[in-house]
C-alpha cells in the first residue's frame, strides 16, 4: 500500500488535522502523493504524449524502492522527472533532455522501471511518470477538475508502533469523512477485500455482457423469423397449431443453448484443471475439485435456460404469422 496506513479520496485530503498532528509527535511519518492524467510535450518538436503523473513527497517511498533503468540511483530533485521507457519513446527523447508540462520546462534524470506500491494506483494504459509536489505546485494549469486520486500515507515509528486504538481511531476518521482505509497489518483482511472489489466488478461485467448477449440474440431471431415467415405459415396451413411451431423452434434453439453452455463449461473446466496445477505446484497446497461432469450439466441448463428467455419475444411473435 505505501504506507502502514492509507487514507484515498478523489478530494484533496487534510492533513493539518489534530489526529494526524498527535501521530506525527509521536514519531509517525506522514507522506502525501496524487495521479493524474497530464499531457506531456517534447521541449524540441511537436510531439506530445498523455501521461499518468504520479506527484510525489520528497519522504517517497515509505518503503521500498524505486527502480531506475542501468541500476542508476533514484532521487527526486527540483525540475526533474522520472519516466517510464514508453514516455520517453512516444516524445522521442532521451534521459537528460527536456520536456514540457503547462508552459514549464522538466528535464527527464533517468527511465523508471519499477516503483514499490504502484498496484494500489489501479490500471492505467498511459506511461507513468513521477514528479515531485514541490515542482507540481509551480505549473500554472488548474487541475481542479481532472479526475485525481489523492493518497496520504502514514509510517509508524519503530519506537511507538500504532497501537489496537490508533488504528480504530484512524479507521473510524476514515468513514467519518467518507476516505478509503487500507491498514498494511491487516493483510489478509485488506487481500479479501480487495479480490471483492474485482469479484463485484466480474459482476457488474458480466451482467452488462449478458444483458447485450440477450440483445443480439433478439436481433438475430428477429431475421430468423423474417427467413422462415413462409415456412411457418405453411406449417399452420396444413393444421400445425400456433403452440406446435413454437415447441419446435423451442427445442432447436433450446438445444442450441444446451450445446453452447456445456461446451463453454467443459473448456473452463478444463483450463481450471490447468491453472489448478500450476497453483498446487507453487504454493504446495493440494486444492480439491469440484465434479467436472456437474459443472458441464449447469453450463447446459444455463445455456438451455438463457437462450429460452432471450427467445421469448421471437416466441411470441411466431403467433402473429398467419
């Protein structure tokens, strides 16, 4: 996380307040940062590239290190940047040239490869590039509006460790002015609650991709229907019932599904199977498996089951040939 504690918020966060005060007396180190998305630009062309900016403290890191291409030192100095080797590929310069941000000129002091907490930031696909705050306050841009993550980070001092109530306090200071809480110590708790957060959002994607599945397979029954418009009103014809004709198409799209679902099952039960390997054979563990033929089945009811919905409309539109 950066920090024993960290406290985000996509607001600026105070840091003048009694609590943190009485923590940084006692020996407790307290460091803030930000991202951001900026566009950098080349000081000798017109090139110009968007960049993931991280500002930070002259404290940073708290812990670990950062990793400078050719094993060079790390250390942040006024009007400097770090950047990743993309940044300087897409403005086609070098380490020691410069570059521009807001009217103001930044010479790039080495090729960043890896910084220690950088996962807690989240994805970005923009090449990142480090800079002090002290230099950040200087540009003359009004970043009020960007969308930015602000962080504060706290290290605890060796020699009075955050106490059992320190931590409640802090954690209780957190939900009061709405900031997301992260407590290093509490590790397993904070991986759960971060494989949560991915599991909601697996959610979330899914039922939006099922949701425009649904769509496309309404679309496409409807030139289904258009193609064999003919056909059924022949079928009704010669004295097949309006339930006769959907019970037809029901089973051949129903069966549709049925393949499709088991199909589907049957490859993530096996590439489970895979990944289960590779797992007991870091971690040491024997993981058990639940029954692959049972997996295959509900993949089939699911996929009979969602194709018979999603169906539905063409269904009832099969009443209307005549």
């Amino acid at each position: 996380t950066g920090g024993d504690i960290v406290f985000s918020s996509p607001y600026r966060i105070a840091t003048a307040t009694p609590l943190l005060t009485s923590l940084s007396s006692k020996g407790a180190v307290i460091s803030e940062g930000r991202s951001l998305q900026v566009v950098f630009g080349a000081k000798n062309s017109s090139s110009t590239v968007a960049a993931q900016l991280r500002v930070v403290s002259a404290l940073f890191p708290l812990y670990g290190d950062v990793s400078i291409a050719g094993g060079d030192s790390f250390l942040m100095g006024d009007r400097g940047i770090y950047g990743e080797k993309t940044f300087l590929e897409k403005l086609g310069v070098s380490v020691g040239d410069t570059v521009t941000i807001g009217g103001k000129d930044f010479f790039v002091r080495g090729i960043l490869e890896k910084e220690p907490d950088s996962v807690s930031l989240g994805i970005s696909f923009a090449p990142k590039v480090l800079m002090l705050d002290r230099d950040f306050a200087t540009l003359p841009v009004d970043f009020s509006q960007s969308r930015t993550n602000y962080k504060l980070y706290l290290k605890q001092s060796q020699a009075n460790p955050f106490t059992s109530k320190d931590i409640e306090t802090l954690k209780t200071y957190a939900q009061t002015n709405k900031l997301r809480f992260d407590d290093a110590t509490d590790g397993p708790n904070s991986v759960i609650r971060g494989i949560s957060s991915v599991k909601d959002f697996i959610g979330i994607a899914l039922a939006v991709t099922l949701f425009l599945v649904v769509i496309n397979i309404g679309a496409n029954l409807v030139y289904v229907l258009a193609r064999f418009r003919k056909t059924i009103a022949l079928l009704k014809i010669h004295g097949a019932t309006t339930r006769e004709v959907q019970y037809i198409f029901l089973t051949l799209l129903g069966g549709v599904g049925a393949i499709a679902g088991g199909l589907g099952a049957g490859v993530s039960v096996s590439v489970t199977g895979i990944i289960r390997t590779v797992v007991e054979g870091v971690a040491d563990i024997t993981l058990v498996p639940i029954s692959g033929f049972l997996v295959i089945l509900l993949g089939a009811m699911f996929g009979y089951i969602f194709v018979t919905i999603s169906s539905l409309p063409f269904l009832f539109a099969v009443r209307k040939v005549t």
